[in-house]
C-alpha cells in the first residue's frame, strides 16, 4: 500500500538543494547550541504549524508569485516551514533570555502566519467563492469534541493528562480539527480524501448498515481521537524519561493533525466549501 498522499512531489531540483542545505544549517546549528525545550516551546510552534497548512492552501489555488510557489509544494513546504521556525528558534535562543523564546517562537510565527492567512481569504474574495459558513462550524465542533475527548481522557488516565499538558491536548486538538474537517469534507461538501489510509477507513464505514445515516466520516473521526488518545498516553512516561526527546516527537505528532486540519478549513474556506 502507497502510505504517501496523492499530489506528493519534490520542488524543481535547485528549490530541492537550497531547502536542504537550510534544513542541514538549522539542524546542524540546534543540534550544536542544543536549546531547552518544555511544553511552551512547542505550543509556541503552533502558529508555524498553521503557515505551512496556510502557504501550502496558496499554492493549490495557485496565489503564490511563481518566485516563490514551488516552496508551497506538498512536501517542499514542510522543510520550509521547519527552516524559518527552526532559524527563528535558533536566533531567539542566541539572543533571548530561555523565558522569552517561547514567545518570540509564537509571535513570529502569527507575524508571519496573518498575512498568509490575509491572502488566501482575498484569493477566495476576488473569485467569489470564499465562503466561512462550514469552516466556522467545523472549527467549534472540533474545540467542543477537544473538549470532550480531553475531560474523557483526564478521567481515564489522569496522570497522562498531567504529564502530557497542553502538548497532549494540542495532539487531541489538531487530530480532532482533523477528522472533523475530513468528514465534513467528505461526507457534506464533496471533497475527496488524498490520503489512502484514510480512504480505507471511510470506504469501510460505507460498507455498514449507519453508512446511510451517519455517512462514512464518523469511523474516521473515532479512529483520530481513539489513535490520539492511545499516543498521548504511551508517551506521558517518555516525556518523564527523556522529556527533550518525548515533547518534541508528541508537538510533531500534534503538527500531523493540525496542520491538514487547518489546510482543510482554509481549503474550505477559499474555494467555497460553505
């Protein structure tokens, strides 16, 4: 089975080396200094995840100046992200007392997110097709089944719950924002799923006698929070053990859900799926 999306391609081979050799600088350059990382770090990326979700969303509607539109690519546009939020990690550690970076991390993240954002509302506003109805909708459902999934988990294993914090509940966030989105997408708007592994699922939800009913989104949504939940709480004793390592992976783990949650709601948004 072919576990990568449809649409997965490398930039031009000239984007392909420059982005390397950033990612190689800033990694060599973090692995070197070595900067403390806590659970405000990485909900301080958290808006870094959302620009690589809202660049990559300008280069599908094609409002990306050509100079620049191959580093929205489907996976050009993660080692640019990870370039820029990493190279600002980096300078923010060198200059910043260890208190500040976290938000020197998040607010250049917005500084740059916003305008991101800005653009791809206009590029659905010039072509009349931006429309906010279901992505407000998916949005709140997403924050009230966060909410839910997270008392639930509290209740289950409360020592996880603590141990993971708000990156635990970043995680269930961005993978709630993304089942609901997916559904919706799927089952309401017409959108169709790029991932096989996700197809598979829905098309086995719409083999049951609730598929008529329930559409085929609802298994995709459990199987998001069921896989969450079960992550978050297997890491809380390796965030104890080896809490560098442990934070990092479970914030990446985070950024797998949020950011084609929000790639979703802004697609939605953008080409008029309201």
């Amino acid at each position: 089975m072919v576990l990568l999306p449809e649409g997965f391609s490398l930039p031009p081979l000239p984007y392909l080396l420059g982005l390397l050799a950033a990612a190689v600088a800033v990694g060599y350059g973090l692995a070197s200094r070595r900067p403390p990382v806590t659970a405000r770090h990485i909900v301080g990326f958290a808006p870094w995840m959302v620009v690589g979700s809202a660049l990559h969303v300008l280069y599908v509607v094609d409002g990306l100046p050509p100079a620049v539109a191959p580093l929205g690519g489907t996976a050009a546009v993660y080692l640019t992200v990870a370039s820029l939020a990493g190279a600002v990690w980096l300078g923010a550690a060198s200059v910043r007392p260890a208190r500040q970076v976290p938000q020197a991390i998040a607010g250049s993240g917005l500084v740059v997110l916003l305008p991101v954002i800005g653009s791809a509302l206009a590029v659905g506003a010039d072509r009349g097709t931006l429309a906010l109805g279901w992505p407000a909708a998916i949005a709140v459902g997403s924050v009230v089944l966060t909410g839910v999934a997270w008392v639930v988990l509290r209740q289950l294993r409360p020592a996880a719950a603590a141990t993971t914090g708000s990156v635990g509940l970043l995680a269930v966030f961005g993978h709630a924002l993304d089942g609901v989105s997916t559904a919706v997408g799927v089952d309401v708007l017409g959108f169709g799923e790029r991932s096989p592994v996700s197809r598979w699922i829905m098309a086995f939800a719409d083999r049951l006698p609730t598929a008529e009913a329930l559409g085929s989104g609802w298994l995709f949504v459990l199987v998001k929070l069921a896989i969450v939940g079960g992550i978050v709480v297997l890491f809380a004793d390796y965030i104890e053990e080896e809490p560098t390592e442990g934070l990092l992976l479970l914030g990446f783990i985070a950024a797998v859900g949020l950011g084609p949650g929000v790639h979703n709601l802004l697609l939605f948004a953008v080409t008029g799926g309201g």
